[in-house]
C-alpha cells in the first residue's frame, strides 16, 4: 500500500539525519499525538493533554537542545549544514500528527537561532541559555515581535524599518530596561521561558542600528503574560500578550548588536516560511492518508468512492499538490542549507522566495482542503476524520506571520525591484 | 448603507410583510445574539437555545408555515419563498447554525404544508409539534455514500439512509445508523427519506421518541454549534400511514429544491455579518506605519471588491432563485427538472462563493480573523459545514450535468 | 430542450416582443454566420460585414433604440435594458465580435436617446447617422492607463483619453494617440470621454470623418475579427455644442452601466454556442476504448455540471443587472453608485464565468478545443479580447470596494 | 535589472553543457525568433517566416543531432546522464521565444528516445536514422499515435494497452505492411521525414507484445499527410492527418521488440511531460520579461503600474508560479536523469508525477496568463505584447497529450493504487 513516504522529495538533499529523525518524530505521532489529538480543540486553554506531548518529543527525545552546540550538551545542528532540511523533515512529521504542536515546537527554535546558526554564533549567550534547554521538562522560546499598532509592521522590515516598534530598549549602564507590549507569539500566554524581544533603541527611527533583538528570560521582574486566545484552531500554539515594564536584562542579552540584529532577524523570517512549508506538507500528507482510507472503506454509485472517475478526479488534484508543496518545501530548506549556492538566508532575494513559496503552499493546500471536505460530505466537517482539523489548522499557518499580502508586497518587491510599495 | 442596498436585489419581489419581518428578525439578532457573544461565545444552554426559544417560539418561526386553521402563521403559499429567504438571512446573520436548524424545520413544513403533493392527514398530525409551546427542532435525514457494494436502488449513487415497508395502515422504518442533517440528539422530529421498498424515495416522518428510535453520541464536528447532531438508527420503526409526507422522486426533488434555497439563504446571510466585520476591521485597522487606513490599501481594497462582488452575487442568486419557487405558475413545479438543478446549482455557487469571501476576510484580518474574539471564524467553520452536509460535490455536479447536457446513465 | 430553458431567467421580465426579436436573431444567427462558417471562417469582408448589413441595416438593430420619429425603432424607454440585453445574448451567440460592436452602439444611443441627461439637440444631429442607410460602426473611446506620471485629473486612476475645450459655441478635442474599444479603423463616429477642462468626465460625438482625426495602422489583437481596430489621434478636433453628449460622473457612469450591461450579455451569449459545441461533442464522442459515451463519464459529467452552472449564472446576473437598469423608478438612476457598481460586478463575474467556462469546455475538447475547425476557440479568444478591453481589473476592484466598503481616497 | 536568470533552478543539478545550451539558446531567440515571432500566426500554413528560424536552430547550430551517439556525428546526450535537465534548459529557451516551436523542436526527439536512450539503444536503427539528421536543413521526427477514434485513448495505455489501435502492422516475410489513419502528430502536415508509428500486431489485445512501435520514412510509398490543421495558436506546431496504406518497411525498423517497446513508450509520456513543464517555464518567463517592462512603463494613478499595491499582488503571484513551476521543471527533469534514485523513466510512478506535474504547471500558467491579461487591459489581448499569444500557446500545451482528465486518471491510479478507472 502507497504511504506518504511515496511522496516526492529531492532525494540528493536529504541530512544524514534525515532517517533518524523521520522514524522517531514519525512514531512519536502514531503513538503518542494521533490517538488523542482530537480532543485538543478542548484543551486550548490549559493543555492536559498537550503538555504531555511536548514533554516526550522535547524533552525526553530530546529535541529542544538539537540547535545548540554539542559541547553545550546540544546536538550542532546550527552549524551542521543540514539545518533546513532536518528540520523540514522533523516538522513535517510533527505537523502531521498536529500543526499547533509543530508551530509551537518549531518557535522555540526561533530566536534561538539569532545566537546558535553559523556564522553569527554568540557563544556568550548560548552557554548562558543552553543549560535551560538541557533540562527534562519541556522548555519553549517565543519571539516577541507583533505590537497591538501595525500588527505585522515589524515582520514589513523592508517598507517599514523599525520604525513602528513601540517597545523601547535604553541602555542604563550595563543593563538594558525593556518597555513594551507585544501581541500574539506563539508560545506566549504562560508556556515561554525565554523571550527574544524585538525592541527599539531610538524610537521612530529606521536606521537598522537601532534595532535590537534582546534575549528577556519569562521570569525576569516586570515581564508579565495575559491568558491565551481562543482560536479556530492550533489549540497547542498558545499566543497572548506580553507586558515589559521596566524590565531589566544585561547588555549583552543582545543577540548581535547595532545592524546585525535587523539584518540576522530576516534569516528568522526565512526559517518562519521553511517552517510554515514543512507544517502545511506534513498536514497534507496525514490528509492524504486519511483520504486513502476513506475513499476505500465508503462506497458511491456501489463502488469504493475512489473508483469513481469524478472522485479520482479531485483525489488526483490532492495527490499532486501535495507532491509538488512537498518538492518545494525541501528545495527551500536546500537553499537555506547552501547559501554558498544561493545566497544569505538574510538575502532580499532568500527572504522572498520563502514568502512566495509560503504562500504558494498555503493558498494551494487550504482550496484543495476545501474541495476534499465538499467531496467527503458530512464527513468532511466531521472531527471524526480530523480533515477539517486540518483545514482550519492550516488556514491559521496560511494567515500568520503577517498574511498575505505582506508577502505578495515582498515578493513584488524583489522580482520586479518595486521602490516605493 | 444598509445592506441590503449595497447589494441590491429584484426588491419589486418582496412584499412590506416580509420587509417588516426582516426588521423584527434583526431586532433578535442584534438582542438575543449578537450582544451576548461575548460573555456566552457560542455555549448552547447560555445563548444558542434561549436564542432558539425567543426565535422560533415567541417570534413564531418554528410555525410560521403552517396553516392558520391549525395555529400556524398561514404563510403557507409558495409566496413563503420569498419571505422565508429573507427570513433566513437575517437569522444566519445572527447565527448560521440557527438558520441551518431553521431550514431544515422549513423543508420539511414545505413539504407538509406548501407542497403540490402535500395531503391533509400528515399535516394534521404533525401540526401540533410545531404549534404546541415546545420548541420542536427537526431535521431532514437525507441519502448518503454508503459502506458496501452490494446491488440496490440508490439515489443519484448514494446509499437510503432507511427503508419503510407498508405494513398494513402503517409503515416499518428501518435502516442506519444514520447522519441526519441536524440535531439528531436534540430533534423531535425526522423527516427521514426511504426506499419505499421498490427503489421508489419516500420522505416519512419518525417521531424521535418513536419506538426503535436510537440516537448514537453527539459528536463533535468543526460548527453549527446550535446543531447537537449524532447518528441515528431505526430499528423497525413503527409509524402511521399518515408518515409517509411525499413519494416519488418528483416530489423529493421539490422539497430539496426548497432545502437548498433556504441552505443558501443562511450562507448569504452569514456574508451579512461578515461584511460588518471586515468593514469595521477596514475603517479602523492602520497600517505599513504610514497611518495609511487598512481599506485605502489598493491591494487591500481589490480584495474588498472581489468579496462584495460575491456577496452581491450570493443573494441575487438567491432570491432570484426564492423568486421561481414562490411562482410555480411562471416557472414549474419546484420539483421539476430544471428547477430543481436551479436550486442545486444556485446553493453550491452560494454556498463557494461565501467560503471564497470568508476566506479572504479572514486573509485581510490575518490572526484576528481566527480569533474567537472577532467572531468571523464561527461563520466560517458554520458556513463549511453547510456546504458539505447538504449534498456531496460529486452528486451535484452529477445532477447539474444530466439536466444541463441531457445524460442518461449517471 | 432550449437553451432558455436549461438555463433560466426570470421570464416575467421578457415580453412577447422581446421573445419574437430573440427568433428573429436567432435566425439570423443560423443563416448569415453559424451556416457559413466552415467556408468564411472569421474573414470580415466575406462573412463578417455582410452579416452585420442584414443585422444593422436590414434588420434594423443599427438604429434600435433611437425614437421613430426620427426613423428609428423606437425602443427608447430603459425598458431598452431587457430588451437589448436578450438580442445581445443571440446576436454573440452567432458572432462575440459583432455583439461588442452592438454594445458599443448601444452605449452611445443610450446616451443620445435613453438616459435621463439626454438633449433633444446631439441626438437630432446623430441620428441620420444611423438611420441613413449606411452601416454606421460607432465605438466608446474610454479613460485607460497612462505613460506619464504628471499631476493631472484622472478617472479612478485613468488617464482621459483626450481633453475638450469649449470654444465658442463648440469644442476642441484633442488627444491621444488613444485605443477605441473597436473598430478604430472601420468607426463612423467615436464616443469619446473626456476631460471637460477641470477633470469634470464628459463624453463628446466626434465623426471619424471630422478635420484633425488621425487613424493609425489597424492592429492585430488576439479575437474579435469584427473589429478592425486601430488607435485614434485627436488634434484639435473642432465639433459643435451639441457633441456633448454628456457631462459629468453620474452621467458617464450610466452609459457605462449600460455598457457593462451589453458586455455581460455579449459574454452570456458566447456561452449558449459553447453549450451547444460541448452538447454534440459530449453526445457523439467514446472514450475509455468501452464505448462509453463521453458524456456519461462521471469525471467529464462532473466538469460539465460546473460548465453548466456558470452558464445559467451568467445568464441570471445579465438579466437582473437588465431589469435594474429597465426600471430606474425602482431601482434608482443607472449612474448611481450603487446600481453602476452592481454592473461592474455583473460583468466582471460574467466575464470571468465565461472564461472559466469555455477553458473547461476546451479541456474536455482537448485539441478540438483549440482546432479552428470546432469553432469554439473564437468564442474563447473573443469573450477574453472583451473582458480586458472594457475595464482594467484594477479599476473594477477599486470602484466595487469603494462602493461596498466606504472606501474616501481611491 | 533582474532577469529571467533570477528565477530558482536547483543550481546542483545543472548539466556541465547547461550555459552553454543557454547562451546559444538565448542568442538564438533573441536575435532570430522574438523579433518576427508577431507574424507567425499568419504563417501557420507555410511557414515562410518560421522554417528558417528551424533551420538555424536545428541545422545550422545543430541540436537535431543531439540525441545520437557520438561517434554517428551526435552529441550523444542519450547517454549523457543529463538529457533530462539538459533538454529542459534549451526547451525553456526556446519556449520563450515560441512555444510551437518548443513543440515542433522537442518532439523531432520523440521517436529517437526510442532507439537512442540507454539502457535501451538500437544501435542499428541509430545508424540508420543518423545520417537524415546530420544533413543541413532542419529534420523532423514524429510521434504517429492519436486516431480518429478514441483520440488519445493510445496514450491512456493504463487502461486500454493497446486495445483501441486500429493501426495494423503484419509481418510479411522480413516486412512490417502497415494500415491505419492517425491524427494529429506534431510535425505532420508534410513537415516530418520520420514517423515514429504506435501499432497493434494484433487487432484488439491488450497484450503489451502485441503493441509494435515502428519507424517509417515518410516518403515511404503508401505514407500520404493531410494538409496542417488551423490551430488558435502554435503555428510553428503542423498537426495533420496521416494515412498509411500497405507501407512496407524492413521488420527490424520496430524500435524495440514485443514487449518492450510497450514498456518504453511510457518513457516517452515522461519525456512529453518534461518537454511541457520546460515549455510553460520557458514562456511564462518571457511573460514575465515583458509584464516588468510594461508594468514600469505604463502608468496608473499616476505611478508607474508595478508601484501600486494592488498591481504588485498580481506581478507577485506571477512571478512566484513561475518560479515554482521552473523549480518542479528541473526536480522533474533529474528525476528523469537519476533513474538510479527516482526509478526507471518509464514506470508508472515517475510517469504519474509526471502528469501530475505537467498538469499543475499549465493550469497555473494558464490561470495566471489570464489575471495578468485582465491586469493590462485592452494591452492584454492585444498581439503587440506577446502576453496573449503566450496565453493560447500555453493553452494549447494544456490541453495536448491527452488533455487534463487523462492526467488526472493516471495519477490517482498510482497514487491511491485505483483498479477500476
């Protein structure tokens, strides 16, 4: 019988890890995630279910220490060559079983990437966070970016600069006092224990010096999280806002200092959409499954609704998206892997590329989601066959990190060289 | 503007009555729903049912078409097309899963009270359900894909949810488990369609409480929270001769020609709300940290146009739809043909066209628009749901294409 | 069963001389085009011109809607609308390019005859135009994109094509080179919006034959072989007070309300021919090496539902955006933002349902599709050629945003 | 200025020839093609402005003879390794000066993948054949398949084998006698010396042995053509009639055997769907070229048309379905080149992705071609922008080698293992 392991990908590509680590994320969801997923639409606010989930993929596993250093007790990834499609692969298979699971997980890698990828390792602040990883509980990190004016202002880097952040970063001595209030990161709303914070050291200007990205662990005074917020979907990706009042941390929190930090933070952009690539390709993938069971066990015209030339018709156009996303999907990760060949993950041209394939993918997967609900009826909206979880799961990956349209104004942008959008 | 002049319809078709109704059908919307999203988001007990009694009940929808020799509101003339469609998108405005319940009490009173093939017994007998102070919800039980190969009548290839025997004065229902449209753990009433044994579709009424009534487990699906559904079966149901509400497929295809004008009217009227919320959103939303107002964004802006084009064009095709059921004089039998694949095609290019403009305005409103808290992601889920209960893709485009390019086999 | 049946319309808005004008076309249609096909193909001298002298001239649409004192029809009340709007569909169904050349006399005799702004002087003294004998051709010259970026008055964005200055008891028109909707080369009079000095729109008559308008070279474009088109240079154009046939927003957007009306139907029409290739292509065809019948094929049923249901939409959205505009007592003036909005959206939305239509129509033909022999391609050429050429997407998005969403700045 | 150039390729797995093919591909276009291609349209029946730009192409640089072994005076890219994404790479150039020619161009090499592609040479029949490609005027090949009834029944092999040919071949003592009607080749109407013929040995059998692919020299007696069909684009491309009438050739001129040569023609549907993904990528990014000239040039509120927001959403959505459409180009061509890690060229997995591939691209394509028309205006269907003759090109690749539905069919039997479609 066909398995989604029969969906392309570019086989020269793949990590030595890639195996290794597609058999354990894939028996993590068959065993742990997948027999009770569906009851986690319920558990949004307080994660009974969910936590547990996490424990064993990032704790006991071990995943969360992979992007620090080795002799930090992590496993290297960020200088492995192979971090983009790794990490395609591990998400896929997490996104599979559950994409507010996979978003959750993959954010926690997030601004750690600002400090542990190759070549901006900050050695400094790896050892000073790698221990908090290395614990047997599982530990997040959170990007705080969005504010409640502009909302995804701060990911429009190219039109905007920094000039819409709100939250401020003044240097007092050898600390930093952080006052803000961001919106809406994942793994806000109490389950962070570290904060990478996009703040402003001169308000209202857009020189790139004036960006800085500053580590702020959850625990230190000041720093204050609301409750999560009910979502359509995603019930494991908690999101809520944050308080800085007066928050102090020390100078060299900051990630890479004065223009590094803007110009690193466009990589956490391309990272975000080789993320949301791989999320909507393994969702995709578990759908196709599903449809596969489906349209052999229930019968139309007397025959298994698969041998029905209209229903082979829309299962054909689903198969063959989901190859092709999947395809994509491992090319970008290629492109981050090789920035030899294709250039800085920070480039312009890296950064926009994601955006078009991101959306691509998103677009493509959410129409082709709805016509296999229209196409499985009553059963398509159904919990029971988790499609529609899917389906709303990935419609909230199709609208985050600052919708559609901000990646359409990118990637006109680069391609056409627009200068005043 | 008001809605309903922004995206004008042949308003020559309704008449002050309706206009009126509308009017005190907004009133609950805005009362009964709408304010009290907040504190209840979408809890049964603390909004949706309350909201169902005031509605169906002191408003008098649950039996407004019913004779008024038998205590209904007498709107009982195809003119009740009309009327019931501009009903139904102010409920859906309020809540499209109340609308849903609405549409399918409505089929089924069309059925017993409006159709040409109508007859005085059944409407006697069930009459008291819908007149009798209870809220009485029901829902349709409709054919489906099936779970075995084996060689029987089917309609259009999908499987009878039951067959009914005539046993007598009387008739054995037996068949499921079942998926009913709705509230199959709430319904009082199913309008339940069988084989009559020799391939022929009957619709028959099956008490819930009927003996050999059994209701499975309310599962959970993505929305219409107002609908409590879960699977139904019949085993050796036995009801009166009276139960049986139509035969023949004529006669079915007039009630779902009915069912699907209403289905369409609720996804219309949940781009209603949807267009109040996005124009909110687009009035005060700044952005690109130039104080540029979100809906003066030209990309912004195209998208707008193309999700009030297909909010204009879902209730034009909706009430002109209304418009050749309420005049079987002008246009035929509801039952009939072209009508019917009418009806079929007008609710499926409604009901795409509501999820294509939710979709966008959920893209436009990016993380608010899947935020329990701007309440544009419950019609979304709502509207979805709808649109795959109602009539798989497959038996539609089938319909569709035989009346449309003469097919004889399918 | 015809086409008007399959696909139907709100018939209570036809009358019988609108339905014996609708044989009559049609007639036209299998006698003058259809008929001759296979030998003329698209060629304009050898089937094209003929056909449009026994439709214009002979009988009698070149001067339709101008009143019959002045030796015209007599159709000129906006009941015009439905009327039009039904001859349109046949008139495209035989040939998409002679119904845009019709769309555009319309256009321009609504202004003379039919809106509410009309004068009794400019259409005195274009009337003999049409009603000479001659076969008069006559084409909308509308605002469109620009080369420059100067500060200057434009049209939602749109350059004008020209500027008139009054002068005396006349104007002067000057502009372009500029694209006329059609037949640029073959044009007897133009209708030209322009710039009346203070960016006030207003839409002028000036004679191709008139001192200082400059033909260019006719161009080659992808369909529509009725019209030989070719950009037009306006310098200093002198033209009586009586050219202007219109001033003003509201009054430019009614006739174009008007025009939006006679595209949509000129796309309608193309697809009750497409209908017919695919009904005999779908009849007669095997596939599969079983001897099944093409059209019984569920995967190609399933495409032709989809076909189908855009046909009867079209036709629906055509004929309600008809009778708005038929009844301005009802519905309001055609200039209003509300009704020409709703024409945008109609015609965008049919347009682009045709499109979708005859690509998938083509998709089941497969090479047939696009073999001049099948004579489907010329349809899909044309309807495409119309859809870009009567508004910029860009524009029909701004304004229906505006309209629909408060929109101040666009 | 950005070109074409910009657009994603998987740079590892370019052929060592992959500049050079381009270079001479894009000189020739430019210089050749593009200037003169807005008459072509009118030349569809005699080719007076199109048979000299073959001639350069094909005799005169010399690609004619790029499939046949060295040492016969080929270049010997049959057994290179890289025919895949050799072949794409000068079909996307090509393509962007003419996709009819792209067609005409790539299908001359249908028939002779047959005889010189390893693992499956005829070395005799490569000998044979080579000497008519070597000559100095542009020599066409082509495939001899669809017939009047069942039309492209012959390439939905799956289902029917070879059961719906009516095209007979019988062995009379060391002669193949040949009967039947074909419809439609490229390179028919008189344009092609070698016809690649698809048979039946015996009249009704699905057995694949009795499915007989044969080569017949077109001025072999009794091998008449019809005149060329007129078409809604691709004037380059002639389609015509065929007749074949007791046409006797020698018995070895059967490409590869009882069997095998059933086996192989599915190579040959790979290779059409390589040839159509190259074709659409190489036109839409020659749409592109144009779309940002125009967009630069012509003005809309006052800016040039790329600075507003609502134009940069549609350029953007164009320009990122070309680049995807270009990246699945290449992935599928080293699909086709790595036999050894994606399967035999002519299995049914790699035929379906194929398909599922090939579809996607043109009904992307062909989509985008019409909101970009809509975007331009009357400039859009106007011939002086070559945008709407892309647009019927491309539409025309959409819908040949079967069309959609027999695409979709073939991918769903594959990928959800279907018996009965």
């Amino acid at each position: 019988m066909r398995t989604i392991d029969d969906f392309t990908r570019p086989l020269e590509y793949l990590s030595p890890l890639d195996r290794y680590l597609g058999e354990i994320g894939r028996k993590w969801a068959d065993t742990e995630v997948i027999p009770i997923r569906r009851d986690f639409d319920e558990d949004w606010e307080h994660h009974k279910l969910i936590e547990p989930c996490f424990r064993s993929l990032q704790a006991e596993i071990g995943f969360q220490r992979m992007l620090f250093p080795e002799d930090l007790g992590g496993w290297g990834l960020g200088h492995s060559g192979y971090m983009g499609t790794g990490a395609a692969r591990l998400f896929e298979e997490v996104a599979r079983a559950d994409s507010g699971m996979a978003v959750a997980f993959g954010v926690l890698f997030w601004p750690l990437v600002m400090i542990c990828v190759e070549p901006h390792v900050n050695r400094r602040l790896c050892e000073e966070f790698a221990p908090m990883f290395m614990e047997s509980r599982p530990v997040f990190a959170a990007n705080a970016m969005t504010e409640p004016q502009g909302g995804a202002d701060i990911e429009n880097m190219e039109i905007v600069g920094g000039s819409t952040i709100q939250t401020t970063a003044v240097l007092e001595g050898d600390e930093w006092v952080i006052n803000g209030h961001k919106l809406w990161p994942t793994n806000s709303g109490g389950v962070a224990d570290l904060f990478g914070v996009v703040c402003t050291t001169n308000p209202g200007s857009k020189d790139p010096d004036d960006l800085a990205f500053i580590f702020v662990p959850a625990k230190t005074p000041g720093c204050t999280q609301g409750g999560p917020y009910e979502k359509a979907g995603m019930a494991a990706d908690k999101n809520s806002d944050i308080w800085f009042d007066n928050v102090r941390v020390p100078s060299w929190f900051r990630a890479c200092g004065p223009g590094l930090d803007a110009l690193y933070f466009k990589e956490v952009v391309s990272l975000g959409n080789l993320g949301s690539l791989a999320f909507v390709s393994g969702a995709m993938m578990n759908v196709w499954e599903i449809l596969r069971d489906f349209t052999s066990e229930t019968t139309f015209r007397g025959k298994p609704l698969k041998e029905n030339d209209d229903v082979a018709g829309v299962l054909a156009n689903f198969a063959g998206g989901v190859d092709i996303i999947r395809v994509l999907t491992y090319q970008y990760a290629r492109m981050l892997d090789r920035p030899d060949l294709y250039g800085d993950r920070w480039s312009e041209e890296i950064v926009a590329k994601g955006r078009a394939y991101k959306y691509f993918a998103c677009d493509k997967a959410v129409e082709d989601l709805k016509k296999v609900m229209n196409l499985m009826g009553a059963h398509g909206s159904d919990r029971a066959h988790d499609v529609e979880k899917h389906w709303r799961d990935i419609k909230i990956v199709q609208l985050w990190m600052g919708g559609k349209q901000l990646c359409q104004m990118e990637v006109a942008r680069w391609f056409y060289e627009c200068e005043t959008l | 503007m008001r809605y309903q002049e922004l995206f004008p319809v042949p308003i020559e078709w309704l008449q002050d009555s309706d206009r009126s109704m509308v009017e005190t059908i907004s009133l609950w919307a805005e009362q009964e729903v709408k304010s009290k999203r907040l504190e209840h988001k979408e809890d049964y007990e603390g909004l949706l049912l309350p909201a169902m009694r005031k509605l169906f009940l002191d408003i008098g929808l649950q039996s407004m078409m019913l004779p008024e020799e038998l205590g209904g509101g007498g709107i009982d003339s195809p003119d009740a097309a009309v009327t019931t469609t501009a009903v139904l998108e102010q409920v859906a405005a309020a809540d499209s899963g109340i609308g849903f319940l609405f549409a399918n009490a409505l089929a089924l009173q069309y059925a017993l009270a409006i159709s040409p093939n109508k007859s005085a017994e059944p409407l006697k007998e069930a009459a008291p359900v819908f007149t009798g102070g209870d809220i009485a919800l029901c829902s349709l039980v409709l054919p489906a894909y099936g779970s075995d190969t084996k060689e029987r009548p089917r309609y259009y290839g999908l499987d009878y949810p039951a067959t009914a025997v005539k046993t007598g004065a009387g008739w054995v229902v037996s068949g499921g488990p079942a998926r009913p449209q709705c509230c199959g753990a709430t319904a009082s009433i199913f309008g339940v369609v069988c084989d009559l044994g020799d391939g022929t579709p009957g619709m028959l009424i099956v008490p819930a409480g009927a003996k050999g009534v059994k209701k499975g487990k309310p599962f959970k699906k993505t929305g219409l929270a107002a609908s409590v559904n879960a699977d139904v079966t019949f085993k050796d149901v036995k009801v009166p001769g009276s139960a049986l509400v139509l035969e023949g497929i004529e006669a079915l295809r007039a009630v779902l020609s009915w069912y699907y004008m209403a289905c369409a009217a609720v996804c219309a009227g949940s781009l209603q709300t949807t267009h109040e919320i996005l124009q909110e959103w687009g009035d005060t939303r700044v952005i690109k940290g130039k104080g540029q107002v979100f809906k003066e964004n030209p990309l912004v802006a195209s998208l707008m146009g193309e999700i009030g084009g297909k909010m204009g064009t879902s209730r034009l095709l909706t009430y002109n739809l209304a418009r050749m059921l309420s005049r079987p004089d002008v246009y035929g039998p509801a039952g009939a043909g072209s009508l019917h694949v009418s009806a079929i095609s007008a609710f499926k290019q409604v009901g795409r066209m509501a999820m294509e403009a939710m979709d966008n305005t959920m893209e436009l409103m990016a993380s608010a628009g899947y935020a329990t808290e701007w309440n544009l992601e419950r019609y979304w889920r709502d509207v979805k749901t709808v649109e795959t209960y109602v009539v798989p893709e497959t038996v539609a485009q089938t319909c569709m294409a035989r009346q449309y390019f003469n097919l004889k086999q399918l």
